[in-house]
C-alpha cells in the first residue's frame, strides 16, 4: 500500500494519483529546498508529506505520525537568511561559520517555544504540541494538524469583516488561551489574524509562540505593525500581559471593522483611532469601547489581564477610554485632597514627623567609587565589565542621582590592588571584596542598612542564613556556583545528555587510565572537599609549577586534560568557545558544596551619604533587573533572586544544564571563611 503525501490515506500500489483527492504524488516540492516527500524522521516515526507553508524561519509539513497513525504537522527550523539545504538531502547547513552562533540561538529559541508551547496541551485553544527533537543539523516541532484556516482568511472569506458575535466567540476563545498562558508569565507577543487558527469544527486556536518570552527577561522588537503597542517598539521595553490584551483588541478591530488600526507608535503623537461603533453602527457601543479600552496607547489604562477583557465583553458597561481617564483623574484628585486634609489636620509635630521619616528612607545623590573585576573573558560577548556593571545599574543611579564612578581592574591584578588599597586605608566605597584579606575585613562597615531594606530575606537563596554565613555582616554574596565537571568529547562522535555523577578520583582518568583534570583555583577546596586530599596532590603532579593553576581553562580548551573541575561561571564561555566539544556531569550529590561568589562590601571608612548610597546599590544588585544582567545574559553565576532563577534562568539554562533545578534545591553553600581558606590553598600552590 502506497500513502498519499497530501491527504495522507492509503491506496494500492501502482498509482501516480491519489484516488482520494487527486494529489500527483510524483509532482515535485514548490521548493527546492524543502524536505523530500517520503522522508522520514524521528528515528523512524514520521513520514513527511507535502509543505504546507513556510516562512522566514521555518517551514510546515503535513506529516503522519506512524507510532499512532494519525495525521500531525511538523514545523522545522530553517531560518533561509543564514542556513540552506542541498536540493534532495535533508540536512540543514549554515551559509558561514559568522552565522553559526545566530543560528544556535536561533534552534535554542525554537526549543524553547515548543517546551513553552507543550506546557498548555490540556488548554482547548491553543495548538497542541505532541514532540520536539533535534536531527538533521537543525530543530524540529510536532504539532496537531489544523484543518481550516487562519483568521485572516476567514475574514476575508466573510467578506472583510465578520459579525459582531463572532467575533466575540473568537475572541473570548483567544483570551481564554491567554488567560493561562499569562499565568506562566509568558507574553505571546505577535497576536494577529494570521496567528489565529479558525478550524474546520469551529474550534479556534492560537498558535505560533515563536517570538514568545518570559516577562521578566529582555524584549526584542518582534512585532506585526498595526497590531503591537508602542511599547514592543522600545528595545528592551517592559512589557506584560496588557500587551497582548492591545494585540487582541487590534485583531477584534480588524474583524469587526475590516479596517487595520492606526500604528500605535502614530497613535502616540495624535492618536486618531475611530471607534469600531463610529465606523459601524451594528458592533455595540460596549463592546467598542472595550476594543478601545483593550487598545489604549497608555497601558495603565488598558485592560491588565485576559479575565478582565473577556468580563467587559461579556458584562458591558464599560466606559469609553477618555472617560476612564477622567474617572481615574477623579478618584487621584480626591485621594491627593484628602492626604492634605488629614495633613493639616495633623499639626506641624506630624509633619516634621513624616519629613524626618522619608529623609531616614532616602538618599541624598552622592558620588561613589566603585571597583569592579574583570577577567580576558569578561568582554567575549561584546559587553565590558564597565557595561554590565551599568547595565546592572542604570535605573538606580537615574531614580536616586547617585553617579558610580567605576574602575575596571583585570582579574589577575585585582586581588593585589584591592589589598594594597586596603593596607594603605584607601579602598573604594563599594567594591567586589571576594578576595579580599581577613585581617582588613575590619574597616568593612556592616550591612545592616542593606539587610533592612530587604525585609525579606526568603526571597533570595541562602540568605536565611546570611548572619551564620557571614556574622560580622560585612559581605553579601550576588550569586552563587554550582560545581560542574566538564569533559571533553568528539564533536563527531555522536552522544546523548549526560547527568552522570562522578564520585571518585578514578573516573577522571584518560583513555590510557592516566589523571587528566584541572581544577579552576575559586574551587580547589570544593573539590578537596569532595574527592579528598588526593584531588590536590594528583594535580599538583600533573603540574608541578606554580603557573600550572593559572593554566587550568586553557589546559581544558586547548584538549591537555580530559576533564576541568569548575562550576557554572566557566559554562557559557565554554559553550561559545568550544560548542558540541564538551559535556557536563555532576560531582557526586551531597559530598560538595556550592560556592558564594561576587561578594560586595562597602569601606567603612567612606562618607556617611556614600556609605549609604554603596548599601542601597548592593540592595539594588539584588534586584529582578540587575540579576537578570549579572546571572542570566552573562551567567556570572546562580541568581540568589528566587525569582529570576526559577523563571528566567531555569527557562535559560534548563535544557544545557539536566537537573538543574532539583540538585540546587539540595545544594549547601561554604561559608564566608571557605572562601578564605580556597585563598590560602591557592596562595600555596607550587610552594
């Protein structure tokens, strides 16, 4: 039996055409350079049929799915711009080896919208996604094949526009969509007609999640004009669930008027937007307005999430946007009338009362000094140390008039001039003291100013226990390391993720059965600790001169040893320098500890205005935004944010890093005087 490559039913071998809907199964691709029919992929599973579209980074087959017989679709990654295909092969190559890392982050991002995108399987109106896999050099997404149309065409179909309670029940559909959706604190962020699916049983369906992100990471500005609010313009712009809520309310526009709205960035300057009712008189005044309210250029006034959108549909009353405005104005000028009343009902005591309090709970602006550390590496990504550190730190020196002026020292001169600066009384306000001596912790000033302003301290990892960690309160640690051991494989040979734990010195031997390790210097006591004193004395045979520590990333590039005792700081370069040439496993769970790092201290020594300013800024490195720079775009370590490491960084590094959320969940920390006892070990090497 011969299967159709368009309807995907089965006929008697022989025939060219297919007796079922006429399709000439010897007719070639509309392109080139898509798969061949017939192809199969998932080690057996799918056989591909006919394209059903493409675009600009990848391309739809129809598909049937030979495990549960049934037809699907399967989208594969093929951004055209930078990667192609031999004509009858199927594996994907990038034009250049400039384009290679565009293209990896690319795959990276296609995996994750389809891990995103499977988490909502139970959820009737968005499109199912059944598998995701990597072969052929690229990246491919199995999904429910959609029979029907998109929402654009139907429209059409309807004559331009459709009925105003239709498009009520698409709309309802897609809110109910986003409404879980937006509880994973995703945001869609390309709602339109051609992004909505009306299928053949009248189910709608919301699909394509490729320009998808977290809330809390950076946003870039993909976007469809006419349908994203000026907000998505902005590069990196804060960016939510009333996002979408505009984007929907663009789509609802369309399909009741016909007419695509105004560009919101246009709207912004002289916002000439007619109201769906003004246009037709048949759409209802309540539903308009809450089109508008849905598509206000301010989004504050904006419906903020999907139930209260789907409830101004289904409830109306709802008031127009200018007098929204209004009422609001309304209800702060009484607010701002009363505080007045009871501040002069108060008395002048009560006034200088609330002046002293807000002078106790604010800074003065201030000018402080600020060193920071900076190793070869530090700018491999196009970002200096001085950068991230005000990328870090922008909002907080504009919001509080505090200017950092900072000193970049490279890494392998840092601790040599932080404690000279320190014997010589003349260390900066607020600095990186990680290497800093114990006998000049003395003129730190402790932290109580930035531990209240943290109030709660459950919010971040492992600072429930800062005072046993730290009991003189004078370093507070920006993120963490959790160790890794990294070895070196055959980028030809092919092999699957490892979670592997290694638990002795034995399994760190070569093919010959020879020790092949380097250990990063930060963590010889983590790994002293782990694999007993041994660990030290095997590597100090295998590099006898005290140069050979400082030798240990290279000794690991460069193929010398097999294996490279580190943690996380040391993976993203990796990833970047030697990509497909390594693999990550575990020290054995429960026998080593992770490693406190970026600790920051203020000079006790400084003014008092600066001192404060330096505490305030170590609170602010704390912050969703700067941990986000510090831990996620430059994986400088482990966020110590709970919220940045548990919905942005796990979403970053969960599918590099196995396992990497349930061994932190178990993972102790060294205290402040391991961190000094790895620094006396490191002093001694080779003496």
């Amino acid at each position: 039996m011969a299967r159709c490559y368009q309807c995907m039913k089965e006929y008697p071998d022989g025939y060219d055409i297919c007796p079922h809907c006429g399709y000439d199964q010897t007719s070639e691709a509309e392109n080139l350079y898509y798969l061949p029919a017939g192809t199969v992929l998932g080690q057996g599973r799918y056989l591909v049929g006919k394209a059903v579209n493409a675009g600009g980074f990848g391309i739809v087959y129809r598909v049937w799915d030979q495990t549960f017989s049934k037809m699907v679709a399967i989208k594969e990654y093929f951004p055209s711009a930078i990667a192609t295909r031999i004509p009858g092969t199927t594996e994907v190559r990038v034009h250049s080896n400039k384009n290679m890392r565009e293209y990896e982050v690319g795959k990276s991002r296609f995996l994750s919208e389809a891990r995103r995108v499977a988490k909502f399987q139970t959820n009737p109106n968005v499109v199912d996604v059944y598998d995701f896999f990597e072969e052929n050099e690229t990246a491919y997404m199995v999904m429910e094949f959609m029979d029907g149309m998109t929402y654009k065409q139907f429209i059409r179909s309807q004559g331009g526009k459709v009925k105003p309670d239709l498009a009520c029940r698409v709309t309802l559909a897609v809110l109910d969509a986003l409404s879980e959706v937006h509880r994973e604190r995703i945001v869609h962020r390309d709602i339109n007609p051609n992004n909505i699916f009306i299928c053949q049983d009248g189910k709608v369906k919301l699909y394509d999640f490729g320009a998808a992100r977290l809330e809390t990471t950076d946003m870039t500005t993909i976007l469809t004009p006419c349908y994203a609010p000026p907000e998505q313009y902005i590069t990196n712009g804060k960016q939510g669930s009333y996002t979408d809520l505009y984007s929907v309310g663009a789509t609802m526009y369309f399909a009741l008027t016909g007419v695509k709205p105004q560009e919101s960035t246009d709207r912004v300057q002289k916002d000439q937007l007619t109201p769906p009712h003004e246009i037709d008189a048949e759409i209802p005044v309540d539903m308009s307005n809450a089109v508008m309210r849905a598509m206000a250029v301010k989004e504050e006034i904006r419906f903020q999430n999907a139930e209260q959108f789907k409830k101004a549909l289904t409830e109306g009353k709802v008031l127009d946007v200018k007098r929204e405005i209004a009422r609001r104005r309304r209800v702060r000028l009484i607010q701002i009338a009363s505080m007045f009343l009871v501040l002069l009902a108060a008395g002048g005591a009560a006034a200088m009362r609330i002046k002293s309090q807000r002078e106790a709970s604010s800074l003065k602006p201030a000018d402080i000094q600020v060193w920071v550390a900076a190793d070869e590496n530090d700018s491999a990504d196009g970002i200096s140390a001085e950068e991230r550190f005000q990328n870090m730190t922008k909002s907080f020196q504009e919001d509080y008039r505090i200017r950092c002026d900072v000193t970049v020292i490279p890494a392998d001169e840092y601790k040599q001039k932080l404690n000279e600066a320190a014997a010589g009384h003349a260390l900066p306000d607020v600095f990186d003291s990680t290497c800093l001596d114990a006998k000049y912790l003395d003129q730190l000033e402790p932290l109580d100013e930035t531990l209240r302003l943290m109030e709660d301290v459950s919010a971040y990892y492992y600072l429930d226990e800062y005072e046993k960690l730290f009991p003189d309160k004078k370093q507070l640690p920006l993120c963490f390391q959790l160790p890794l051991i990294f070895e070196r494989t055959d980028p030809n040979t092919a092999r699957e993720e490892t979670t592997a734990e290694l638990s002795s010195l034995e399994a760190l031997t070569d093919s010959e059965g020879r020790y092949s390790y380097a250990i990063r210097p930060e963590d010889l006591a983590i790994y002293q600790e782990a694999f007993g004193e041994d660990c030290i004395k095997k590597y100090r045979e295998q590099f006898p001169d005290a140069e050979g520590l400082g030798e240990a990333w290279q000794d690991f590039l460069k193929g010398k040893v097999q294996y490279y005792l580190s943690d996380t700081s040391d993976y993203q370069l990796l990833y970047e320098q030697i990509p497909g040439q390594f693999q990550v496993a575990y020290p054995e769970q429960g026998a080593v500890r992770g490693r406190l790092d970026h600790l920051w201290s203020v000079n006790g020594e400084s003014g008092r205005d600066e001192k404060k300013a330096a505490q305030w800024l170590i609170y602010y490195m704390l912050s969703d935004t700067a941990q986000n720079e510090l831990s996620v775009k430059s994986l400088e370590g482990v966020p110590l944010n709970r919220t940045i490491f548990t919905q942005v960084f796990l979403e970053a590094y969960r599918g590099n890093l196995p396992e990497l959320d349930g061994r932190i969940q178990t993972l102790s920390v060294g205290d402040g005087k391991s961190i000094q006892e790895n620094y006396k070990l490191w002093d001694t090497w080779g003496k």
